[in-house]
C-alpha cells in the first residue's frame, strides 16, 4: 500500500518565551492521503506555517516525527519531488524571470531542451510569457508571487506545497492560481494549500485540517464536515405548545420568535435533510400551519468560526 503524502506523528514545536516555552505546534497527528487537494486552516498564530516548515524540513520539531512521500525530508530524493510557494519570499532583483527559472530547473536536475519547454510552459501558465526577459526587480508583489509559483511548478512537483499563494494577487489572479491548482490534481499530484480565503479553500479543496492554537480541532473531508449540522428556519402559523413539542421531539437547538400576524419563527438544528418532511408532517398534524420550511447547508466559513469561537 502507497503511504500517504504527509504523515505526522505527535509532531510539535516549542519557542522560549522569556523564562518559559510555548508550543507553536502541540502534539500535531496529521495524516495528507496521495492525489488531494488539501486544506490547511485556523486562524493568526494556529501553528499553520510552521507545520509547513518542519514538513519541508526549514524547522526542526521539538518532538514527533513527519514522513513525507514515504520517506524523511532530509531525503534529497523526497524533497526534488516537492514544489514550495513561500508565504514571504525575496527573489533575485538582478535576474530575469527565465535565468530565475532556469536556475531553479538546474536546481533540481532538469537539463537542456526540456528544462527550456517547461520554462516557457510554467511562465505561460502564470501570465509572464510576454515578460519573461524581464527583471525579477521590476516587477510588482502580485507579479513576483507569480514567478515563485512558476518555480514550485516547473519540475511538476508530486507534492506542491502553497503557503498563502495568492495573498498578493487580483481576484483574476486568485481565479488562475485555482485553474493553476486543479491542473496540478488532474496529473495526480498532491496539493498542500495554507490559505485565509476561506473560499478559495472551499472551491478547490477536498479536504481540510483545522488548527487552533498549535492543535488540531477537525479533520476531513469538506462535504462532510460542513453536512455535519444542517440549520432550518421554518416559519409557523397557530403555533401552540403542542406543536413545539412535536417540533422539539425531531430536532435540537430549537429556537421561536413570535411574528406579526400570530404566525412564529422557528430555528432548528437536524442531522440531515432527510428529516424535513417529517418535521413538516408533525407540525401539521400537532395543528400548526406550515408557512416556510428553509434549510441552510453551514458554509466552511461557518464551521470554521464555529470551531475557533468555542471555549477550549
């Protein structure tokens, strides 16, 4: 069986902080299957960027272990096999963007003619064909993160790693590097993505991990995770004791707040959608006059504000 593209075992980070430490990350178990687009999530300070520095072996960790493609960081073999967009980066300011690239090939064993073809491949996918024989010093923030993403690409990587890759982009920009993101799945490969954008996230992600505060909160597939509570709003006529009882018997987290008209509405919390028709039969059948049902799917932008909100 093929291991997984990232494995983490009780992997964990400590700082001195004056006379005492703290754990950037704590006791992280962290498991990436091969071929996903993945998603890694929390808020400032959750432990998200030094997860991907001890992963690509720029951090030491302070305990645990991480396996990454089957094999050790350390590995020369494990690591040209690795495309990495920095969250802050600095680029050559005196080299164009095809010596930039060129270099970077050579960097990882590319040669010749087909070094030359990815370069004007990978450059053509990020939009600086037509400035290629430019200086890396003259372009804009939004142009550089370009060219750093063109770099992670040019060997297609097996495991692309992209650590806030489009904080410095237009929402066109934003919408390429999703194109750039879902090519890069379709040959196979895995996508490690670190963003804020929690819908960038939802749009290309199949998966998601949740930090909070160095620790991992939630881990799982996107559908499943936010399918996992499904709120409704239902709207209700002759409200009665009767008929919220027969309500509260079919849901949790019920809630009424009285309208004009005598009419109430009503929010509710099911497990799925499943359970609608009942709940509108035994609102019917307990004398209520069911006015409006509407289900709201919770969005990853929800569950993740749920998650990070709630007291540990």
């Amino acid at each position: 069986m093929e291991a997984p593209a990232i494995a983490c075992h009780g992997l964990t980070k400590r700082y001195r902080r004056g006379w005492s430490t703290f754990a950037a990350v704590d006791d992280l178990a962290l498991t990436v299957p091969r071929g996903v687009t993945f998603g890694l999530l929390g808020p400032n300070g959750a432990g998200k960027t030094t997860t991907i520095q001890m992963l690509l072996g720029l951090v030491r960790p302070s305990a645990g272990t991480a396996e990454v493609l089957g094999g050790a960081i350390q590995s020369l073999d494990v690591r040209r096999r690795i495309g990495f967009v920095p969250e802050k980066f600095q680029l050559p300011p005196f080299l164009s963007a095809e010596e930039f690239l060129d270099i970077q090939g050579r960097l990882c064993g590319m040669r010749g003619p087909a070094l030359q073809k990815r370069v004007q491949v990978c450059l053509e996918q990020v939009g600086l064909a037509a400035r290629r024989r430019d200086r890396a010093g003259g372009f804009s923030k939004g142009m550089q993160q370009r060219l750093v993403l063109a770099q992670a690409l040019l060997h297609e990587p097996e495991l692309l790693v992209l650590d806030e890759p489009t904080s410095a982009l237009d929402p066109v920009g934003r919408r390429e590097v999703r194109a750039i993101i879902r090519e890069a799945h379709e040959r196979g490969a895995t996508v490690l993505l670190n963003s804020h954008l929690l819908s960038e996230v939802e749009a290309v992600c199949e998966e998601v991990a949740i930090l909070r505060n160095g620790r991992l909160v939630r881990q799982g597939p996107i559908h499943g995770l936010t399918g996992a509570v499904l709120r409704v709003d239902a709207r209700v006529g002759d409200f009665s004791p009767e008929v919220q009882s027969a309500v509260a018997a079919l849901t949790t987290k019920l809630e009424a707040h009285p309208r004009e008209a005598g009419h109430v509405d009503l929010a509710f919390e099911v497990a799925t959608d499943e359970q609608l028709p009942a709940i509108a039969r035994a609102i019917v059948a307990a004398g209520g006059s069911l006015y409006a049902l509407t289900p709201h799917h919770e969005s990853l932008e929800d569950l993740f504000m749920r998650l990070v909100e709630t007291p540990q």
